[in-house]
C-alpha cells in the first residue's frame, strides 16, 4: 500500500515561476504533489481572496506524475482550492508555498501571499512551510535552495507540529558552500521606508510606482534578519493570533 504523503505546493510569483519548479522538483521525491498556483504573479497580495468575481481553474500541465493547476485567485485561494475541490477527497499531509523570488523576512511577512498561503493552511491545522530566497530575479539560481529545502520537508513530515503553527523559511543569496547553516529565529522589528515614486504616462497622464527599503529597528542576534546577514537559513515559526497579550490588562480603563 502507498503511504507517501500528499503534498500541495502552490505559490504567489505565478504558474510560470522558476522558484515554484524548483520546489516541485525536491517536493515529489518526498510524495504524490499536487500544484495550483496563480495565473499571474501575486506578488505582495497578503491574505487577500477572490469575493467579488468567480474563481477559476484550470489543469494545464502533467509532469513526471504532478497535476498543475493554474487560477484566476489568489495564493490563498490556491490552498482553498486545495482543500475544498482539487484535492477534497484527500488528506493533505503538507503544504509547500514558493519558492518565492524575494526576502520575506521582517514585515515583509504581512505582505507576502506566500506566507499568506502557508498561514491559510495552518489555519485548517496543516503542516505548512513558505520558503524564500533573498533573490528577486526571475533567473534566480535554486541550487542551494534545494538542498535547504530538502532538508526541511524531511524534519517536517517526521516530526509534530505544534498546533496552528507554520515555518517562514528565508534562504539567503549565497553559494551553498557560503551558507553557514540553520537558525531558528523571531521576527524582526521593522517597516517599509516607502516612497511612491510619481511617472507619467505618454498622455502626460501621473502614475505613482511603489519603492523603499526595510528599516531595520532591532539588529539583535535571534532575529531573521540576523540570521540572514550573518548567512544562516532564519526558519521562523509563525502563528495567526495578532493580540498584543501583553497590553491587555493596560486597556482595562476602557471597560469601565
């Protein structure tokens, strides 16, 4: 009897991403994948899902034993696509999001449909992981990825999760023999230093185009952007529960 597991990947740069190749390619040697991944980049869509218009699919491609599915939705679409009509008559063992082209460590986390993807799964109490390599080209190389991410679905499919808990996976832009190895780490404080940058179209019409960098409020060791610098794979456990426990006995005036 099989017993490999089944294992969703999907992603948020689109069905054409070299990064969401390079996952299935390590993915299947560990179970029978299924993919379903945006029509188009998503990138920066956060949580966002398909409401106000219908939600399409299409299967366009088998390879080497994997069904790909390409969506009009998002990348959280993508894994309630899984679960509710690809793949409803089936337990899904784990659920695999990128690889993304791009950092998304920090508050890039709250933007990030991978992550997005991965938090949805762990929503429904599933094993998930979002990995990212700190690469925004379209050309990236993967080669260093793969081994990393090999390694992780191997510790993930073998051991318990903590309930409602996925991994943020950050894989820095290095040589593998210039990664120094694994840290587990906590988020690091920051935000967007943003501009946006005014163009005009050829009617002398404005656009704005969207620029900044990570500003960087805690450069301590134990956070992901440390580990980052430092050229470690930062793989940070993330959850879904955003109350600020610790003020809440601050606020008790406003009961009163």
């Amino acid at each position: 009897m099989d017993q490999k597991p089944t294992i969703l990947v999907v992603n948020d740069d689109g069905y054409e991403a070299s990064g969401l190749e390079a996952l299935v390619e390590v993915a299947r040697q560990h179970g029978h994948v299924t993919v379903i991944a945006p029509n188009s980049s998503r990138s920066g869509s956060g949580h966002g899902i398909t409401m106000s218009r219908p939600l399409r699919i299409k299967l366009y491609k088998k390879k080497n034993g994997v069904n790909y599915y390409r969506t009009s939705g998002t990348p959280v679409d993508c894994v309630k696509l899984g679960q509710k009509v690809v793949l409803r008559n089936q337990k899904i063992d784990l659920v695999l999001s990128g690889i993304n082209h791009g950092s998304n460590s920090s508050v890039s986390l709250l933007y990030s449909g991978t992550m997005a993807a991965a938090i949805e799964a762990s929503f429904e109490n599933l094993k998930s992981v979002g990995f990212s390599l700190l690469n925004y080209s379209s050309q990236a190389d993967f080669s260093a990825s793969k081994i990393f991410v090999d390694k992780i679905i191997t510790e993930v499919l073998a051991h318990e999760m903590p309930p409602f808990i996925c991994l943020n996976v950050n894989i820095p832009k290095l040589p593998l023999e210039n990664i120094r190895g694994i840290k587990i780490t906590r988020q690091a404080p920051g935000f967007w230093n943003e501009d946006l940058e005014e163009r005009f179209d050829p009617f002398g019409r404005p656009y704005y185009w969207l620029a900044g960098h990570l500003e960087e409020t805690d450069p301590q060791e134990g956070t992901c952007q440390w580990a980052l610098r430092n050229g470690y794979v930062s793989v940070q456990p993330v959850q879904f529960d955003m109350t600020a426990h610790q003020y809440i006995s601050s606020l008790n005036f406003i009961e009163k």
